[in-house]
C-alpha cells in the first residue's frame, strides 16, 4: 500500500464531471478519480474549513463513530474494474473492513485525519506521473483549488 494526499477536488470540463486528485506520498504518481458532485462539496468543504450549519452525511457519520468508540483507521482503495474504483474502510486496525466509494471515503477520512492508502496494483494501472513541464499546471491547480467555493459543485 501506498499513502496518498489529497491535492483537492476540480470540475472536468467539458463534461462539468468533478474529479479528486490524490498524489503519493513518496513518489511521484498522481491517482484521478472521477466523482460525484455532493462528495466533491464534502471533500471542498472539509479542505478549506467550511463548517455547515447542520452536519452533512460525511459530518453525520464522523460523529456517530465518535459516538459509539469507533475510530477509522485507514481508508484504503483496494481495486479497479471496468472503471469502476473500490475503496475499504478500516477499523480495528484493519481487523474490520467495510466497502465504499472512495469519494465518501475520502471525505471520511478528510474529516477524521485517518491515512488514505491505494494498492500499487490499481496506482500501476490509473495513476500518472506529471512531467516537470506539466507541474505548472499542478501549480495552476492548486491555485483554482485556493479560490473555488464549494458551491461552485452544486449541479
């Protein structure tokens, strides 16, 4: 397994599909993933701070697993098939293992301070590396990530 970052959440265009980005760690792969709107605002929300007035679904969730003794150990994404990328959440240390999307485990974890990890298997077959020549646009990136409001993900 391999430690991924969060680099923040971006619409495509022109398919105006929202997409996280995640980069290892300690390496140089970036890993893609195309997800919906509501987990782009949850992921949105959670990195720049935005404090809803009434907790939303991932909210709702951190608390309950405060509530009942539960911390998340890890979020890990574990597969890719027919496009389609599969997430674990890990409690217990991994004794205890529970299937999701990797966005709703993303912004889980977000929320939580849990580690995110990918197997090298699925960063083999979807992650890319950005050419010294292309990390301006990484720059660029950061910089929309710093001035997009989470509503600008609502559909």
């Amino acid at each position: 397994m391999r430690e991924l970052s969060v680099v923040g959440v971006r619409v495509e265009l022109p398919t105006n599909q929202p997409i996280v980005l995640l980069r290892e760690v300690d390496g140089d792969r970036y890993l893609p993933i195309w997800i919906g709107a509501v987990e782009a605002t949850a992921i949105a929300y959670e990195q720049q701070g935005v404090k809803p007035t009434r907790p939303l679904t991932h909210d709702l969730m951190r608390d309950v697993l405060k509530a009942l003794s539960a911390p998340l150990s890890a979020v890990e994404i574990t597969d890719l098939r027919d496009s389609i990328f599969f997430a674990d959440l890990l409690f217990s240390d991994g004794a205890i293992r529970v299937s999701g999307r990797p966005s709703d485990a993303i912004a889980l974890a977000l929320r939580v301070g849990a580690p995110i990890r990918c197997t090298e298997a699925v960063l083999d077959e979807a992650g890319i590396i950005i050419p010294d020549e292309q990390e301006d646009e990484v720059e660029k990136f950061r910089e929309f990530l710093e001035q997009v409001t989470p509503e600008d993900f609502a559909s």
